[in-house]
C-alpha cells in the first residue's frame, strides 16, 4: 500500500518540498517498494514528458506571413495618402471659403471707410465678416454649401470604400 | 554570427527593419504551433490563429514593456487567442477552467485503450492530443516551452498554486491511463 501522496510525489519531483517534508519521502522510499515503484513511473513519464515532440508549421509559414505583413503595411500607407488627400482637400475647400469671407469683408462699402481709428476699422471688419458669414451661412448658400460638403463626403467616401476593399483582397492573397 | 535576444530584435522591428520580424516568426512559430494546435485539436486552424497571433503581436510591439520576458507576452498574446477562438467555436472551455475544484476525471472522458504495439513516448504524445485544452496548454508549457509555475501562471492569467495542481492531475491521470494500458514495462 502507498504511503505518499500522488501529491507529495508530484512535489518531490518537481523540488517543491521543504528539507524536513523531503527526508521523510526519502525515509518512506527506502522502505515501500509501492512507493519507489510510483515514484519511478511518475519519473518515467516526467521524462518522456520533456521530450514531447515539437509540431511543426508549414516550411512556407514565416513567408506567407511575412508578405501578409508587407500587404499590411502597404494598404495602411496606402489608406493614410489616401485620408491625407481627402482632408487636404477639405482644408483646401475652408481655407478658400474663409479667404473670400476675408475679401469680401475687406472690399465691402461701409461707414468704416470714413473712419480713421485703428480700433473702429476692427469693429468694421469683424462686421463684415459675419455679415459674409451670414450670407454664405443664409439659407440660399447653407443649401448650396451643405450639397457640396455630401457630394465631396459621397464621392470621398465612395473611394474610401473601394480602397479598402482593394486592401483586403490583396490582404487576403 | 552572435544569436540576438529577443529585445534586440523587437528594437530593430521597431526601428523600422521589418525584415528581422522573421528572426522571431522563426524562433517562436514551431513551440506556438504545438500549444495552439494541442487546445484547438486541429491543424488548419492552428495555422490560422498562429498567423493572426504573430500580427498581433507585430501590431502590438510598441506597447510591449520590457519589463517582461518576450516569450511570455507573446505566449499569453498565444494563449488568449486560441481560447477566444474556442470559445467563438462554443467549446465551453471556461467550463473547463472553472472545473479545477470539481472532480476531474480524466480517465472516464479520455478512455483510451492501446489495442495495437505502441511505445511509451507515442502514447504521450497521443494523450496529450486527448487531453482537456488548458491541462494540456499547461503541459506544453511546462515540458516543451520549458516556462516556470511562474511564468505559465502569467500566460494562464491564473494563480502559481493552480498551475502547479493542474501539472499534477495531468500527470497523475497520464500514469493512471499508462499503468492500465501496462507500458510501464517499459521502463521497470
């Protein structure tokens, strides 16, 4: 009959027992034939264990991989010039839509002409400017401006779609 | 040529030398393939799930600290993605996890009886196909990756102690189904 644990063995084997604990094992050992004989086919299979056998992966594994890295890295350049022209264009369309508020404030016919104090002129400007604001922004142009801004969102996003989708299939090669 | 670490590799990667990401595939794809292949029991799609771990991992380079071993992140990055993987497949290995207090019975669910001449290191290597996912997770780890209690604990996200009661059931219902198909003759 076995004296020691399945555990206690299992700890002997792997160092996880203290000195005392580990000179009663030995001193049970040296007397129990049971116990010698577990312990040597739980070393047994501790050692067959260590040599359990490596899988091994398709020789093409780290290639294919590779190349799926390099897709990757293509389609994400490829998206970021693609978000970066979208939005260059974008800036492009408000920069121009600020530079006319600009001018059209700077050419309107008021009463600040007739003023010569720097602070007045200010006042005038920025009068004009919301009054340019607010015929761009007036009904009439808000419709105008919003069928723009869609189209350019349609027509971006439209090529922003095929673009990723083009990623993908080669992604997927 | 000196073999690089691991740290001196992920360094250049970072650095932008793509190209030495293989040095990694290389060393880490074969000991990965075995864990995955051995919690999903299936070839084809171990392959697949290696693949998407190494991209995560690639992807997830910069933020790796490097306070930590490279292998045991990356084996945790291994390990989270099989399971997510097996339970996407409904395999209810979260049962599995959650049943170290119940009684485990290896031998009832893996009945295996050797009918033809095999030798003690097949039977090994056949069992530990037959073996629930997370004993045999512990098993590769332990044996093949050669990780301490410690380090499989982190991969596991689990306590040292129940690494270590996981290692002992394993074997002790390895030798159970070696005694009853008597290969221990074998080796006494």
């Amino acid at each position: 009959m076995n004296k020691l644990s399945d555990e206690i063995l299992n700890k002997y084997i792997d160092g996880d027992l203290d000195y005392s604990s580990l000179q009663h094992v030995n001193e049970v050992l040296a007397s129990s034939h049971e116990d010698q004989k577990k312990l040597n086919a739980l070393l047994a299979l501790h050692n067959e264990l260590k040599k359990i056998k490596e899988e091994q992966v398709a020789d093409s594994f780290t290639e294919l991989l590779m190349k799926r890295l390099q897709y990757r890295k293509k389609a994400f350049k490829e998206q970021r010039n693609f978000v970066l022209m979208i939005s260059s264009i974008f800036i492009t369309a408000i920069l121009v839509v600020v530079g006319l508020v600009v001018y059209s404030a700077l050419h309107q016919p008021s009463d600040s002409q007739i003023s010569t104090s720097y602070s007045n002129y200010i006042i005038s400007f920025f009068q004009s400017a919301a009054t340019a604001i607010t015929q761009i922004f007036s009904s009439k142009g808000i419709s105008v401006f919003g069928s723009i801004l869609s189209l350019g969102i349609l027509i971006s996003g439209y090529f922003f779609f095929e673009n990723l989708k083009a990623s993908k299939q080669n992604f997927s090669k | 040529m000196r073999n690089l670490t691991d740290l001196e590799i992920i360094a250049s990667v970072n650095r932008g030398n793509q190209a030495d990401y293989a040095i990694i595939i290389d060393r880490y794809k074969n000991k990965a393939f075995s864990l995955v292949k051995r919690m999903l029991k299936n070839e084809m799609e171990a392959e697949e799930v290696l693949q998407d771990c190494f991209l995560k991992a690639y992807n997830a380079l910069n933020s790796f600290k490097q306070d930590a071993k490279f292998s045991t992140w990356f084996y945790r990055i291994v390990y989270n993605t099989t399971l997510s993987k097996l339970s996407a497949k409904k395999r209810k290995f979260e049962n599995e996890m959650s049943s170290l207090e119940d009684h485990f019975n290896l031998e009832s669910n893996y009945d295996f009886r050797v009918t033809e001449n095999i030798d003690l290191s097949s039977f090994v290597n056949v069992m530990l196909e037959k073996l629930p996912s997370n004993y045999s997770s512990v098993l590769n780890l332990f044996y093949l990756n050669e990780m301490s209690c410690e380090e499989i604990s982190e991969v596991m996200n689990i306590s040292v102690a129940n690494v270590k009661v996981m290692l002992h059931r394993s074997r002790n219902a390895l030798l159970d189904l070696i005694i009853k198909n008597d290969l221990m003759r074998e080796v006494s």
